[in-house]
C-alpha cells in the first residue's frame, strides 16, 4: 500500500523508528533512497552556493521534519535569479554528474521571457530507481499555462515558500499523501512562528501568488488525516472568498499568463551567449542555447519534414557562429 501511494521509502524509516525488524531488501531499500535525498539535498546547496539559486521544497522541508522520518525526493526544484546563472548551473550539473537535458521549456509572455531546464542523470540503481534530476527555472510557479500567471519570486521563509510550492503540483497532479505529510509538518511551522497573524498572512500570499484555491483543496484534503487547528481552520474559511474569485479570473487572455513551447533537440552545438537566443523562421523558432540548438514547438507530434527542415537551419545557425566567432577572433 505504501509503494502504490509513493511513500515507501518513508513509510520504511517510519517502521525503522519504531523497531519493526525490516528484512535485508527492505533495509537496502531503504538506505538507497537515504543517499538518494542526500544527494539531491547536497546537489541544491552546491548549485545555490554558487551560482545564487534558491531551493524550492527539498531540504527546506524536510529540515523541520522529524528526524527518524525521510521525505522522498525525486529531483531538485531549482530557481535561477537570472537566465545566465541557470545555464550555468545547468553546464555545472552536466559536468559534475555527467547529467543530459530531458527538456528545455521556452515560456513568453508580457513579463518578458523563462526559461525551464530540466536535467537528468542515472541513480545508483538505475534498472529499478528513477534518475536523478533537478529542475532548473528561472521563475518559481509557472501556473497551469492557460489561465494562472507566472509567478517568479517565490516566498521568503520555509513555511510559506514550502506551502506554495505543494500548492503549486496541483496544476502537475492530484495531491498524493507526501503531499499532506508535507503540509502538516509546514502548517505548524508557520503557526508558531506566525501566531494570530497567520490568517491575513496566509490569505495575502494566497492572492498574490494565485494559488488560493489549490492551497484550500490541500487543507481540505489533509484535514480528515491530520485535525486542523483554530487558526488552520479559520485560515480555510478565509480562503474561501479569494479562492472563488481566482477562479473566475483564470479565463484565457488573463495578463501574466505564459506561451510555453518545448525544444525538441536539434543538435548539441553550443552558443558562445549563455542565453536562448530564438530566430525566427517559417517553419517553426530555433533557439540556440549553451546545450545546443532545439525547435520550438507546442505540440509533440512532429513530421520528419518539419524536423529535416530544422536541422538544416540549426547547422546554418551553427556555421555562422562558427564563422562569425573566427571573423572576432582574427580581428
């Protein structure tokens, strides 16, 4: 049961903590998925240390956590200040972890322009465990992409920062019970340290962050597991007004709303810029990024035309870089 809802790595170190005897496999499991969060909790402090990124979720939740509990993790959510600092936390990754992209996601909109990376590398097992991975984005909550706003700040403390972010997957997914472990552990945090002002404080990040009602869906769903305080449970009821007039306001045309297309792979040539540069053609935009050339499209399905045309324009791209970089040189 646990391994069908997500959670048995952290259902194990529950058992663990409470002497239940685990057999041999369970115990390797166990300690496998350890290293594994450990890993990705080290990966985020090196990329937040040296290129200025901030970590969303990860270590900045399971720090309040107790201590015998894991908090799975399947990837580093990482926020860049800047697209020069993401592309070099992305190389940063590819060289220390041998890591690839899975995608390049291309956002547009009236805020200017996001980029998303994500990279991916294998685990220690990697014929029974996913890869590791980090998300790599220059904005922190991207929205549902028809009818919430990019958001690029995410909030300041753990608490709240950690609240939204949860909040935010339901655009990805339905809640899981990690989810709600997740909730639980933040809600007291930001009551103790927020106290009778939790409610306007919650309600207004709720509205600026257009996420009141996924964050009522998240209290509602984890009530019956875990009772709500007073202060959780008026919150509810305070986010009940804002929550029915955000989604009245998620209708396309709604300002802040991102275009997002995805870069099919066209070539690994880098550019010289550590930026997305987008050329206009046709047949479809290539960007030309510091991990090579990729079309943007919004739709997966792709004709061999659309993508032979491509190439051809990708390796036209790259030798007049060539050229244009051997021409600077000479001069």
């Amino acid at each position: 049961m646990a391994a069908k809802a997500g959670i048995l790595a952290t259902w194990l170190s529950s058992a663990q903590a409470r002497d239940i005897e685990l057999t041999g496999a369970a115990t390797a499991y166990l300690e496998r998925a350890r290293r594994r969060v450990a890993e990705l909790a080290r990966v985020g402090e090196e990329q937040a240390a040296a290129h200025g990124l901030t970590v969303l979720k990860g270590r900045r939740i399971a720090a309040h956590m107790p201590g015998w509990m894991l908090r799975q993790s399947g990837d580093a959510d990482l926020v860049a200040p800047g697209e020069e600092a993401l592309w070099r936390c992305v190389l940063d990754l590819s060289a220390r972890y041998d890591a690839v992209p899975q995608g390049v996601s291309v956002m547009d909109g009236e805020f200017g322009r996001h980029i998303c990376v994500a990279m991916k590398w294998p685990a220690e097992e990697p014929h029974l465990d996913k890869p590791m991975g980090a998300d790599v984005s220059t904005c922190a909550f991207t929205g549902d992409l028809k009818g919430v706003p990019v958001r690029a700040v995410p909030p300041e403390h753990d608490d709240l920062c950690g609240l939204f972010a949860v909040a935010e997957e339901r655009f990805q997914r339905k809640f899981r019970i990690k989810d709600l472990l997740d909730f639980s552990v933040l809600a007291g945090l930001a009551e103790r340290r927020l106290g009778d002002a939790l409610v306007s404080v919650v309600r207004e990040h709720a509205e600026a962050l257009a996420l009141a009602p996924e964050l009522r869906a998240l209290i509602r769903k984890t009530e019956p597991w875990s009772p709500l305080s007073r202060r959780w449970r008026a919150t509810l009821d305070e986010l009940g007004p804002p929550a029915k007039a955000e989604k009245a306001r998620r209708r396309p045309g709604r300002a802040g709303v991102a275009r997002v297309r995805f870069g099919f792979p066209l070539d690994t040539v880098p550019s010289r810029e550590m930026r997305a540069t987008v050329h206009r053609r046709a047949g479809g935009d290539v960007a030309t990024t510091p991990l090579g050339s990729c079309l943007l499209v919004e739709t997966p399905v792709l004709t061999e035309d659309v993508v032979a045309e491509a190439l051809g324009h990708a390796r036209t791209l790259a030798a007049e870089g060539g050229e244009s970089h051997a021409s600077h040189r000479d001069r």
